[in-house]
C-alpha cells in the first residue's frame, strides 16, 4: 500500500493473472442487471451496443492501466502530472465516493439474490442484512489479501469455479429453461442506441480510476494491456448478453435473480450461491483496495490498513441504506465524471509528455507539477467542459450519447490549452 512507485524487481504479476483479475472482476450479477436496462434496444441493437460499448469501454481502461504497467505508480498518482498535486486530490475524493458507492451496490445485489435462495430456509438465511454482512466481510478480507500468493490461488480457483456456473447460467437463458413472458414489461420503455451505449461504455470505464492500482505490479505492460482488455471484455460482454436476454424474455426487473432462482428450482441451488457469494467478492473487493489506495494519494495519516478496514465497513454501511433504484442514474454519473477525467489524464501522458514522468517530481509540493498552487488550469477547465458537455446531452436526450463527445471534448481542449499558463514540462 505504499503510494510510491514499485520498483521493477517487485512487479510480479503476468498475462494470467491480469486475465483471471479481470475476469473476476466481470462475472457480476451488477453487469448482468445492467445488460437488462438494454432490453427496450431489442436483442439486435442491443448486441451490437453490448460489444461496441465494451470495446471502446475497454480500450479507454486498459489504456489507463498502461500509466500504471509503465511507471509503475497507483491510479491517483498517474493523475498528478495533468492535474497537479492538488488537483489529483479531488479526482481521488471522487474516485472513493464512486468506489464506495459501487461496493455498496455490489453487496446489494449480492444480498437479496443471497436472501432469494436463503427464502426457503427462513429466518436469517432470508434476511438481505445478513448476506450484505456476510459478504462484505468476505470482500474486506480479500482485499487485505491483494497480491499474495494465497490471494493468487484463491482468485483462479475461484474464477475457474465461476465460469462453470456461469456457463449454467447461460444454458438457463439460451436453452428454453425461462417461460417466456408476451408482455415483458421490463423490455418495455424508450431507450435511444448512443445512450444505450453509454450505459455499456460506462461499465469498463467506471475501472479506469483504479486499473493502474493494478497494472503497476505488471512483469510487462503488453501482456498486462491484453490480458485486462481481454479478460473483462469477454466476460462482461458476456454478462450483459445473460441480462439483456432474461429480460427480453420475462421482462424481470432484476435478471440475475430470475436465473438464480431457476437455478434453485432445478436442483442447482448450491452453485447458485456459490456465484452469488464468490462472484460479489471477486468483482467487489476492487473498490475496497482501491478505495484505499486513493484514500492514501490524499493523506498518509492513517496505515493502508487502517484505511482498508474502513474502506470495507463503509460500503457495507452504505449497501444497507441505499436505494438501488437509483443504480442507473449511477452509471450515468459514473461516465460523465471520469470519462472527460481520463480524456485529459490519456491526453497529458501520450501525446503532451510522450509517456515521460518525472517520477520524483510526483511526491514534491514545490516540484514540476506543482502548477499553480497544486492545480494545472488547462486540466481543470476541460475536465470541467467535458463534464458539462456530457450532462448536458444526457439531460437533453439527444441521440448522440454523452460518453464519445465527452471524451473528445475534454482532450481536445486540453490539447489546446496546454501552452497557456503555467507551462507544461517534459521528463
């Protein structure tokens, strides 16, 4: 948990365990609950805008993780050179509202599908509380273990496991387990295909502020770059394909808990909550460590572990009050906050400063990245026009979608800028 760069030497990880990182992180009863807020795209549309969303999405994110594979540096710290000390400071506050915010609604989901199959047993089996504890605590401890080779085999057995019980989780929805509903209301309802595919692309993008948390213990940033691009790619796609399908079918609000229970209802009750457990942890404990790991670009006062345990205890806290209702809304904040971010941040490391740190000079109040007070201008002002762009797209419905003119907006802008004020140096 220490926020400086980690040496060549201690960089451990390769292609497989970026692939099963990911993977993990993908197979995700939340993504398959977003792949059925695709359902009034029809199944065509809503195909194509599951693998365009995911490969824009995904590109954007492993891109970021390249900053962290390269220098060897956390998230947060990766946003210092466009932002300023400073400015990496808010963007790290926002990074752990959203982180907690993702947590909590992972243990949600994880809750009730827990308390779904526990309904049969009664009592606190069928309680949403005692399945948002039990797999927080869970989570909490997997991201204490992070990196260690017993996190290590954990996480492949675990995604291995996964796998098989995603694949009867998709025999379920493709091979005519699921009556079918002539009026599914949950298919029902206007969705234009740009936002539909902002909802995809704000999935894999919702990673980028924490990729780099990752991909700085990388043996080499090609494989680190492919294996993250393929490892999420496929398997989320995969995931929102599961939702997009159940919903058209039955039109349930909720698509993961209509394969769970079908999954219980023939017998397969135990793999059922096998994923609902595993799957919650794999792809939750991410923002956990994460979380941390921004909590410690804004202060050091407290130890990585410290910050870590309250990391955990918060999200459960909030899974416990949240209304999950608002899930949507959440991913539409998620992309217009940090794709505009990661715009100027992609834009300052590849084409202003040629992939060139100075990465002493990260850790210096009074060092090249100091700006102005600790805040660059440029950044801030298309950070900030990005934003607005994309909010206001969303807001006004138009048929474009909000995340590419965000995106292009706020590194063109940046580009533009870049020489007024307090000029830019190159490491």
């Amino acid at each position: 948990m220490d926020i400086r760069p980690i040496p060549p030497s201690a960089r451990t990880l390769g292609g497989k365990d970026y692939f099963l990182l990911w993977a993990g992180v993908a197979i995700s009863l939340a993504e398959i609950w977003a792949g059925g807020f695709l359902a009034p795209l029809g199944f065509r549309h809503g195909l194509w805008a599951i693998l365009l969303g995911h490969l824009i999405g995904n590109t954007l994110m492993a891109l970021a993780g390249v900053i962290g594979s390269e220098q060897g540096i956390m998230s947060m710290v990766s946003v210092r050179p466009a932002f300023g000390i400073r400015g990496a400071a808010l963007a790290a506050g926002l990074n752990i509202v959203q982180l907690i915010g993702w947590a909590a609604i992972m243990l949600i989901i994880g809750g009730r599908a827990g308390a779904t199959l526990g309904k049969a047993a009664g009592g606190w089996l069928a309680s949403d509380a005692f399945w948002i504890l039990a797999i927080g605590a869970g989570t909490l401890l997997w991201a204490l273990w992070t990196g260690s080779r017993l996190w290590r085999i954990l996480q492949g057995v675990s995604v291995a496991a996964l796998g098989v019980v995603l694949v009867l989780m998709t025999w379920v929805a493709f091979g005519g387990r699921l009556a079918p509903q002539p009026a599914a209301a949950g298919a029902a309802g206007s969705l234009g295909f740009m936002a539909g595919l902002d909802l995809v692309i704000a999935m894999p993008v919702s990673w980028m502020p924490l990729v780099a948390d990752y991909a700085r213990f990388a043996r080499g940033t090609r494989s680190a770059f492919w294996n993250t691009w393929w490892g999420y790619f496929l398997v989320s796609s995969w995931m929102y394909l599961l939702g997009l399908q159940v919903t058209l079918l039955t039109g349930a609000l909720d698509p993961g808990g209509v394969v769970l229970e079908t999954l219980g209802a023939i017998g397969l009750a135990g793999p059922a909550l096998f994923l609902v457990v595993f799957s919650t942890i794999t792809s939750d404990f991410p923002d956990v460590y994460s979380a941390t790991c921004s909590a410690l670009n804004i202060s050091q006062r407290l130890s990585g572990r410290t910050l870590m345990w309250i990391a955990g205890m918060l999200s459960i806290g909030v899974a416990l009050v949240f209304p999950l209702e608002q899930y949507e809304n959440f991913l539409f904040f998620i992309g217009a906050m940090f794709t505009p971010l990661f715009g100027v941040v992609l834009t300052d490391y590849f084409f202003v400063r040629r992939r060139r740190i100075d990465l002493e000079g990260l850790f210096r109040e009074d060092g090249p990245y100091a700006y102005r007070r600790g805040w660059n201008p440029a950044a801030v002002i298309s950070w900030a026009a990005g934003f607005a762009l994309y909010e206001a797209i969303t807001l006004g419905r138009l048929p474009v979608g909000g995340t590419l003119p965000a995106v292009f907006a706020s590194a063109l802008l940046y580009r533009l800028l870049k020489g007024r004020g307090r000029p830019f140096r190159y490491h």
